[in-house]
C-alpha cells in the first residue's frame, strides 16, 4: 500500500526538466546601425549551430556576411531566473558575399580579422581572431551564456550579438532583446508534400 501512495504521489509531481532547445529557431530581421542582420539556430541534443546573415541595408534584403557559429553544448543550472548554457564551438566561419566588403577586409586587417586573404563567397575560419569589434573564441574553448524559453520565444543573454563570454564571471545576468522563435518544422515540410 506504501508504494501505490508513493507511486501516486511522485507522478503527480510537475517533471523537473530542463528547457528543450532542440529544435530550429530564427529570429525576424534585426536592425541595427545602418545595417540588419537575421540568425537562425539549430540545436540537436548535444551540438549547435548558430547561422548569422548580416545584410548591408537594415531591411535584411542584401546580404553582405555570413558567420557560420558550429559547436557543441551543456545545459547548466538555473541562474537569475534564467538557465545556463555553455557551448564550445569547433568551427566559426566568415563568408562574404559582397565585393567591397572583401575589398575592405584584404585593405584594413583590422576589419578582415587579421586574415588579407578574403574572396567572394568562401567561407573562412575565423576562431581565434579579433573581428571587430569582438572576440572570436578559439575551438575548445567555453563560451558562458543564459538562455530562457516563454511560449515559444527563446532569448539568450549574449547570442547571437556577442560571442566574448570566456569566462563565468562574463556570463551575462539579463536577457538579450533578441528573440528567437521556434520553427514548426511539421507544417514547414507539409508544404512539399
């Protein structure tokens, strides 16, 4: 009889789980400056990649860089109200796709991540390097971010605008403004059938 107690008593307990971020989430066109950008994220049960498209006008129409953001993550503990993610990438890529950003990143290294060797559409690995105006971390290395899930949104702390978060004590203690939203993938893949 103690155990049928138990039994009933544990199952009518709420499920302590984490957040699922498994799944593909976007965010709408961003602007910012006199520039735009959109990301797309993609997590599986233990990897992810960030896809960043800025675009050179603020309406997201005409794209000038994509950074390409692969690694893999861990779900931490509850932190400020938010949950901790850690991620380490393994690969971050600049492709550009216009001509006078390229001609600008082979002039000013500054710009072009140290790297003078850009061309048109060709992805290049930028971990390890200073791209104005962040930081890129090198692979192996934790990046420390929150992330939070309310009705379908996801906020970050720091994702996708800032990739410096190196140690615990940069975790950031707020939400970004950026949200993303979750992907029906079900009625995105009904419409081939």
């Amino acid at each position: 009889m103690k155990k049928i107690i138990a039994f009933i008593f544990l199952t009518a307990l709420p499920a302590l789980a984490s957040p699922n971020l498994v799944g593909v989430w976007k965010t709408s066109c961003t602007r910012f400056t006199q520039h735009s950008y959109k990301a797309t994220a993609t997590f599986s049960n233990d990897k992810m990649i960030f896809i960043i498209r800025f675009f050179s006008d603020r309406g997201c129409v005409v794209n000038s860089i994509t950074i390409t953001y692969e690694g893999a993550y861990s779900i931490g503990q509850e932190f400020g109200g938010n949950t901790e993610i850690n991620h380490v990438p393994s690969s971050v890529k600049y492709t550009l796709q216009l001509q006078d950003v390229v001609d600008r990143y082979n002039t000013l290294p500054t710009d072009g991540c140290g790297i003078t060797d850009w061309h048109l559409d060709v992805p290049q690995e930028v971990s390890g390097h200073f791209c104005r105006p962040s930081y890129i971390p090198a692979p192996g290395q934790t990046i420390y971010d929150v992330f939070n899930i309310k009705g379908g949104t996801l906020r970050f702390g720091g994702m996708p605008e800032h990739f410096d978060m190196v140690s615990p004590d940069l975790r950031p203690r707020m939400l970004s403004l950026i949200r993303f939203n979750q992907i029906d993938l079900e009625s995105v893949l009904g419409k081939f059938k």
